[in-house]
C-alpha cells in the first residue's frame, strides 16, 4: 500500500510535466495539418456514416435517427478503447532508453500514455456528440448531468487496464501479437453495431464482457438520460481495486523493467 501510495503522490507532483508532454504529442500527430486534431472526430463521423447505412440496411433498422446515434457512440467509444488497450504492449518498449538512462519513475510514462489517450478520446468524443446531437438534441446535456460519472468510470479504466496489458506485454512478447486479435473479437460479438436481443443465447457475453459494461452504462446514458447507479458504483469499485492492482504490479516490476525492455 506504502508503494502505492507514493506512486500517487508522484503522479499528483508530476501531473503539469506529464500532460505537457502528451500534449506535445498530440500537437505534433497533426503538425502543418489544416484542421488538425478535427481530424480524429470525422474520421469517426465518417466511419458512423457508412456503418450507419451499411448496417442499418441489413438490420432493417425501423428508426435510423435512433440507430446513428447508438452506433456512433458505441463506436467512438470502443474506438479510444481498443486504441488504448492496442497501444499498451509496447509502451515500454517505446521507452527503453528512458527507462535505462532517466531516473524517473515508470509510473510517469505511463501516465503520459494515458493522457495521450485522453485527449484523442476527447478530440474525437466530443466532435461525434455534437454532430449526432442533430439527431437527438438531449445529447449534449445528458453528457453534462447523468452521463458525467460513466464518463469518469470510463477514464479511470482507461488507465489501469491498459497497464496491466503493458506489464504483461513487456514479460510476454506474444500479448503484443494477441491483443489486436482479441480486440476485434470482442468487437464483433460486443452490441455496438447491432442490439443486445440480436445476440440471442450469447446475450450473456455481453453482460460479462468488462468493456462492454463500461461502454453500455455511458451510451444509455447519454442516450435514455437516465443512470443505473448500482452497476455505476460496482465499476467504481472495479476501478478502484484495478488501479490498487496495475499501480502495485508496476512497483513490484520497477528494478526489472529496464532488463526487460
């Protein structure tokens, strides 16, 4: 817990160094770009506009206002997920020579990952919100009232899962070969394209599926208005035990790290 909570306090002390260099990052993504970081958000608009007619046709959706703005959040949402969890077996590696060269805990680069993450979810989240808000205008402010603490919850696990996979990762360079696999599996039998009842008897993977729930619980809300505060608060604690967990791993792996990358 000692480790942990000095870990924290790093994080906490360091938070202008980290954010300043993801931000650098995501500036220079877009550099001599005429809209720039813009481009993330119709990158996504585009792809809920073909999906949106591809799929809608053969689903024979009955109401393509409803189904665009379920699609495209589902979407925008699995892509920051997939795009975070895809990136974390080589985060390490990315980092070698600091890690062997800079006395700076790995927590920092970790850190900067995720708030790399955080700003292209962002960049891209807000942008699709908007544009779908002409479909259904409660958009915008269930974002601000029902939908602020899945958003939270969806935050927080953008950081520790992603962690645990990194660890992994760095110990077992196969992770780096399975993760895209198991992503776009999880994609295809995970309701974002089509509803939950469509899956029939394997509705129950969706129940079990953790980055299902986590997006689920922040479509809804920003779609229906409404919260389910219980499942909100058991991801919480997810949350919670999930970060004790990756911080904890990350600080048992700390003198190992730069023999492994």
């Amino acid at each position: 817990m000692t480790e942990v909570i000095r870990s924290l306090r790093y994080a906490y002390s360091t938070r202008r160094a980290w954010w300043f260099t993801a931000t650098a990052r995501s500036r220079s993504r877009f550099a001599r770009t005429t809209l720039g970081s813009f481009w993330l958000g119709i990158s996504n608009l585009l792809s809920v506009a073909v999906l949106a007619t591809v799929y809608g046709t053969v689903f024979k959706v009955s109401n393509f206002s409803e189904y665009v703005v379920y699609l495209g959040i589902g979407l925008v949402i699995w892509n920051s997920l997939s795009s975070a969890v895809c990136a974390a077996p080589t985060l390490l590696d990315y980092n070698a020579n600091n890690l062997k060269n800079v006395n700076l805990h790995p927590v920092f680069y970790t850190l900067e990952e995720w708030a790399f993450q955080l700003q292209t979810f962002f960049q891209s989240f807000i942008l699709v919100v908007f544009c779908l808000s002409i479909f259904q205008y409660s958009l915008i402010l269930n974002l601000f009232i029902p939908a602020i603490l899945p958003l939270i919850n969806l935050l927080i696990f953008l950081y520790w899962f992603p962690l645990i996979v990194c660890l992994l990762g760095v110990r077992f360079h196969d992770i780096l070969q399975l993760v895209p696999i198991v992503m776009q599996l999880l994609f295809l039998l995970s309701p974002i394209l089509y509803v939950k009842e469509n899956l029939g008897r394997l509705s129950w993977f969706a129940d079990y599926n953790i980055f299902y729930r986590y997006l689920s619980i922040l479509r809804n809300s920003l779609i229906s208005g409404t919260l389910d505060f219980s499942v909100c608060f058991t991801l919480f604690m997810i949350n919670l035990f999930g970060i004790y967990i990756s911080l904890l791993f990350l600080c048992r792996s700390r003198k190992t790290l730069p023999f492994m990358v």
